[in-house]
C-alpha cells in the first residue's frame, strides 16, 4: 500500500475517534457542571480539560473569561481549533475522499453524511438548546462510522490501518479524560466534602467512556477512584482501556509489518507489557498525573514511529498537525 493511502486512512479513523471522544469529554463536564457546586470547582473542571487537551492558550487568545458556554463553542464548532469536533469530522472526512477507492461506498457515504448533518445541526442552534444532545450525536456517528468500517471492509491493509489510527487515539483519549478528573481531585479535593457528590463525579467519568455498566459487571460493589484508574488503565478485556487499545495496536502492527518496522514493534510490545503489569496501588502512589503525562508522551513517540515506518512522517514539532 502506498505511504499516502495508508496516512489518509489512519488519519480518517483518528480524527473519528477524536470527535467522539471530545464529545465525551465536553458531555461529562457539562453533566457535572448542573451539579449543586462551587462557581471555582466547576471552572477547575473546564480548566484541567484545556489543559490536558493542550488548548489552554489557544482557548486564552480567543475568550478572556472561562466560561461553560465557551469553552463547549471552543471545543466543538470552533473552526480555528484544529481539534474541535467539527474541525475533526471535516478532516476525516477530506482524509476519506482522498481515498474513496480504498473504503467503501457506504463508508464514504456514512462520513460525508455525518460531515452535512454536523453543519446542518449547528447552524439550528443545537449547541445552545441542548449540548448534550449534540454529543450524543457525534457519538452514534462515530459508533455507526465504525459499524459500517467492520462490517463492509475487506480485512486488508487498509482495514488494520484504520483500526490502527483508531485505537492509538483512543488511547491517547482515554489517558487524557482519566487524567481531567484526577487531576481535579488533586486541586480541589472531594467537592463540598460530601461523597455522595463525588459518587456523581465518579458516575460521570465512567459514563463518558461508557464504562459504568462495565464496573458494575466487573467489580459489583461501590465506586472508588483506584477501581475506575484500574478499570481504565488495565483491563484488557474491555476495549477502551489503555491496556486493551495497546494491545490491538501491538496486534496489527504485527499484522502490517515491514522491513523498517521492527523497532516500532518493539516499541509497541514493550509499552503494552509495561501498562499491563502496572499494580494500581502503585500507580496512584507514584502519581497518577505523572503516569499519565509519561504515558501520553510515550503513546506519542509510538505514532511518530508508525509514521516514519507506514505513513507520511509527522512534523516533529507538531505531531497532531492535521494530515496534508
């Protein structure tokens, strides 16, 4: 497969899964700010999500206050922003039509369909009648977007190298909306004081990564913050944790191999062994934050890799450029 093809296709499918996954982010923040709290504790939400987005100064040359309302217009409509929702659906879906040859019809058509309506429900004033039904929009297009990718695709080069682009955001995402949360409870500690609130905190966390009814299923007892960490870095049997996404990417890179991989492949192997026998206990005693932002850095050098040795390589001094 040409280097071109391949970047596209993995392209598409990041910039898929990075529109859903900000529509998970926005969804959670914006469910916990119509809880009963502080005006401080509810910016702080909004803060460490910029921060760990690594928008905080683009967000910061565009409003002088920090608001709801337009840190969710930043995050989702901004054009400016090459990492809101709707710059991402427009990217997968020029990525998609540079390689309309190489996925199918109704894959095509699934993409250009999601990229009209996203337009059309913004421009009725969506976002400021009701966020939470766009973000929930956004994430059955990209649920139905990879529905039709697994269920018409051939399992060729093209097929893994989407399922690659997929699960490397994906892991990139998780880590980062595990790190928000905690990153708050690390500023401002349990809100108010009262654990029924941050029972709600935790809920919200796991429902924007549509982990809850899978904790319940697994643990059968109360939430605790190193069970939802445990849950999200190391269970390799649900598909959204680290472990799990590094499992699949380690997986396909075997699959796709060349003769410039091997490297790469090892890079892969050894960060899946080491997330996979990661204790929790001693995770959070060492620092969740500091995990994470070791994590995310990692999971970056490994894209870069994949780049030089499948794709068109990455600017090193803006990896997450949007692809020519």
């Amino acid at each position: 497969m040409l280097s071109r093809t391949a970047d596209h296709l993995f392209w598409m499918a990041r910039y898929i899964e990075r529109a859903e996954n900000t529509a998970r982010m926005l969804d959670a923040n914006y469910q916990l700010s119509l809880l009963p709290q502080s005006d401080e504790f509810a910016k702080s939400g909004w803060r460490a999500m910029l921060s760990i987005s690594e928008l905080s100064g683009a967000y910061a040359a565009e409003h002088a206050n920090l608001t709801s309302r337009d840190v969710i217009a930043f995050m989702a409509r901004d054009k400016n922003n090459l990492s809101s929702i709707v710059s991402c659906l427009r990217a997968a879906r020029e990525n998609a039509r540079a390689v309309r040859g190489s996925i199918t019809t109704e894959l095509w058509e699934s993409l250009n369909t999601t990229w009209l309506e996203c337009q059309k429900l913004l421009a009725d004033g969506i976002l400021e009648r009701d966020p939470a039904e766009f973000f929930e929009w956004v994430k059955f297009r990209s649920h139905l977007a990879r529905g039709v990718q697994t269920g018409t695709m051939v399992r060729d080069e093209s097929y893994y190298f989407m399922r690659l682009g997929t699960v490397i955001e994906r892991a990139d995402n998780t880590a980062r909306i595990l790190d928000v949360k905690f990153e708050m409870r690390e500023q401002t500690g349990t809100p108010g004081g009262t654990q029924s609130l941050d029972y709600y905190h935790w809920t919200a966390l796991l429902r924007s990564v549509s982990g809850f009814e899978v904790y319940r299923k697994v643990y059968r007892d109360v939430i605790t913050p190193e069970r939802v960490a445990g849950l999200l870095i190391l269970f390799t049997d649900w598909p959204r944790s680290l472990a799990a996404s590094l499992d699949e990417v380690r997986e396909i890179l075997g699959r796709v191999r060349n003769a410039r991989s091997a490297q790469t492949e090892r890079m892969a192997e050894q960060l899946f062994g080491d997330v996979r026998r990661g204790r929790i206990g001693e995770i959070l005693s060492s620092g969740l934050h500091a995990y994470l932002t070791e994590f995310l850095a990692r999971v970056n050098d490994l894209a870069c890799c994949i780049s030089r040795d499948f794709l068109v390589p990455l600017v090193p001094t803006e990896p997450e450029s949007i692809a020519a």
